[in-house]
C-alpha cells in the first residue's frame, strides 16, 4: 500500500517480512529509506513506476539499521541501478569488512553476497539533497547501529526499529540489541519536536507521533525496569 504523506514524502506499507519503505523524491535525487527483503523488489518497482520513478532510478538507499528485512532489498537494486548506500558506521564497518553476521541474514536462512556501504552515518549528520535534508540521530537499543531520521521542516521521523506504533517498540534480543539502550534512546525520541512517525514496521503514526513515542517510552521503562 502507497501513502503519500507530504508532496515529495510516500511511505509503502510493508508486505509480509518486509521492512516499510519510504520513498523521497527530490530534485535529481529518488531516496529510499530501507528497502525490505528483497522478496518483493517487484511489487515495490510496480509502486514506484505509478509515481514515474522505477528501482532503475533510485539513487540513494538510507538504511535504517542492517537487519536482513531492511537491507535484503538493496541488492536487487543495486543490480537494476547504481544508488549511493548509507547506514550507521557501527553497522557498516563490519559490513564493510565483509562481516555479514549482524545482518541475520544467517537466523533467517538468507544469504546476502558481499556489497560495500558508500557513506557511513554518525549522530548529528545532515543529508543534503536539495530540498530535502535528512538528518541523523543514533538511537542504539534494537541494535547498536539504528538511527533514526528527521525530513527537516516538515515534522516527520522515521523511526526505525526503535519506535513503533500503540506504545510499542523494537525487540532488544537480536545481537547488539541493549534495553537499557533502547529506553534511552526512547526518552530521547519523546522529547523532540514531531507530529508523524513512519515506523519500520507497523503503520505510519500520522497525528501525535511524539505522544505515542511517550507511550512506548513509559511501556518500554516499565517493560524492562530501567
Ligand atoms: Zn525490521
Ligand atoms: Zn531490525
């Protein structure tokens, strides 16, 4: 499902494991924000090809973290096209390194060919593509490389793993993943400025997003008894 949350910003609901995508399209630049399994890379070009854009002509994926239901997807488009790849330098080192292991492409039975990550994220970096600028905040916890992302000026996060709809939030069991971590990184999310939130998972939290990352802070605080 294709939702367009503001004139250049469109969020695809997820299919079966997938991720959520969200798609940005900007100047000469067509963002991906995760890019699922892999699985279904051609219903996702089918969505893209009704806004004029296809996986031919993405230029940029910014993972979210390196889980195997956010990243799988980038290899069918890298072999369609050429997009620039980013993700938290925690995470793509050891990709980088030939390390797939924090990927879970190995629990889950996928096996992910080498690739390298081009820009390597840290807190506080600013992407600027023209009209759209997307900065980053590392939030570790569902693992230790997730960040989330604001579109500045315009009140929308993406939200990852780490925050998830109806006071809920990603699980902290996978390696990497730290409670303590994830209800710090929780606190921080409810205290800035949003009012929607495109999650990894789940649906889009369209009105009041940062009362629902308040929700999911105090859950997560009472949830492991930080
Ligand atoms: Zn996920
Ligand atoms: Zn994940």
């Amino acid at each position: 499902m294709l939702d367009q949350i503001s004139e250049q910003v469109y969020f695809i609901l997820s299919r079966s494991f997938d991720s959520n995508i969200t798609f940005i399209k900007t100047g000469n630049h067509e963002i991906l924000i995760d890019a699922g399994t892999g699985l279904y890379t051609s219903n996702l070009n089918e969505d893209l090809q009704t806004l004029g854009s296809s996986i031919q002509s993405i230029t940029d994926i910014v993972l979210t973290h390196c889980h195997i239901d956010h990243i799988g997807g980038i290899i069918p488009v890298l072999e369609a096209g050429s997009p620039k790849l980013y993700l938290h330098e925690a995470e793509a080192e050891p990709i980088n390194q030939g390390d797939m292991s924090q990927t879970l492409g190995d629990t889950f039975g996928v096996d992910l060919p080498p690739f390298k990550i081009d820009v390597l994220l840290n807190e506080g970096d600013v992407l600027d593509f023209n009209e759209v600028k997307l900065r980053v905040f590392h939030t570790p916890g569902h693992s230790a490389g997730s960040i989330i992302i604001e579109i500045e000026d315009t009140g929308i996060l993406l939200t990852g793993d780490t925050l998830f709809p109806g006071g809920s939030f990603g699980r902290v069991d996978f390696p990497t993943g730290s409670p303590e971590k994830l209800v710090d990184s929780l606190r921080r999310i409810s205290e800035m400025q949003f009012e929607i939130g495109l999650p990894g998972h789940m649906n889009a939290m369209k009105y009041n997003a940062r009362q629902s990352a308040m929700s999911s802070y105090k859950m997560a605080k009472q949830w492991f008894k930080t």
